[in-house]
C-alpha cells in the first residue's frame, strides 16, 4: 500500500522535507560523534601549571579544578544585626523532607537558614560561637524577613531552648 494515496497534496512534500531534515540531523550527529571519539587532549604537567596550576590530570585525560588552598582565617566583608532563632529536622519546622536543605545538601552541624544571603555565603556569630563558621544552605519562611538567621539544631528541644538572640553576625568573603 502506497503511503502518498492517504496523504493530502501538502503532505507528500512534507514527508520529503521531514526525510531530508532526518537524514542531515543524522548526519551531523555521527559526523559530531566521530569527532569527538578522535579528540585526545595531550596536557602534561607542565602545560597544566601554565593554565595558572588551577587544573589536575586525571586518568591522564581529564581536567578536573584542584582545591584552593585552605584559608583558615576568612576576611570579614560586613557586619549586621540579625536576630537568631533555632530550628530541627521536624516536619513541622520543615517541609516534608527534613532533613534536606533548600540548596540540596544534607543538615548538619554550621547549617543556618536565611533568606537575604545566597547559599553557600559563610558568615561568623563571633558573640555566641566565636570563630566557628556557619554556611547558608537552607531558607525560612519569608514572614521572618531578612534579616532573621536559623541555626540548625540535630534536637528539637536543643533547638527550643536556643530561644531568640540579638546579636550581629559577620558575612565572610568567598
């Protein structure tokens, strides 16, 4: 059976058009793949060091970035004033899964949540923990505001006793 005699006129050219745009798409993606099954990248280290030694060889073909440095001792960038609540792993203080946080990591000890700085900021809560270094990588409800910071708790009554705090933290660079 002929597939045309059931197409309209318009048809018959659009299953030529659609065949030929298959055929070419076809065409370049073995073209593309065949290209890149050829590539080979022949760094050494000497040519990683002049790349700012910011590159490692991995199984002698990949470049994966190598960790920076250590800085034990991160610059301040700004002060602000905050006030500092606590929170748990409870459904009712999270949402349904909660022992997730917003950013996608798993909570953990120098987790807080807030909703003004981006995740992943580090701030200091020099006058409640000293040195110690919290990330942001979780969020609070928006009735909060901004410039109100979650200290994550592994205990719900840990959390509770925290109580509220006004203090100021320091946001750290990088």
């Amino acid at each position: 059976m002929d597939i045309y005699l059931k197409c309209p006129a318009w048809g018959k050219n659009f299953l030529i058009i659609v065949s030929i745009m298959s055929g070419i798409l076809l065409s370049f993606l073995l073209l593309f793949r065949i290209e890149l099954q050829n590539a080979e990248a022949d760094f050494n280290v000497e040519e990683t060091a002049e790349l700012g030694g910011e590159l490692g060889i991995i199984q002698e073909n990949s470049l994966l970035p190598i960790a920076q440095p250590f800085n034990p001792k991160p610059e301040k960038v700004r002060k602000m004033k905050v006030v500092i609540t606590a929170y748990s792993s409870t459904e009712d203080q999270t949402d349904s899964d909660p022992f997730i946080t917003a950013a996608g990591t798993q909570v953990r000890d120098e987790i807080i949540a807030n909703n003004l700085l981006p995740f992943g900021t580090k701030v200091r809560i020099p006058e409640l923990y000293g040195d110690k270094i919290f990330i942001v990588e979780d969020r609070m409800s928006w009735v909060k505001g901004d410039y109100h910071i979650d200290v994550w708790f592994p205990d719900y009554w840990q959390a509770l006793n925290f109580g509220a705090k006004r203090t100021y933290i320091e946001v750290l660079e990088g």
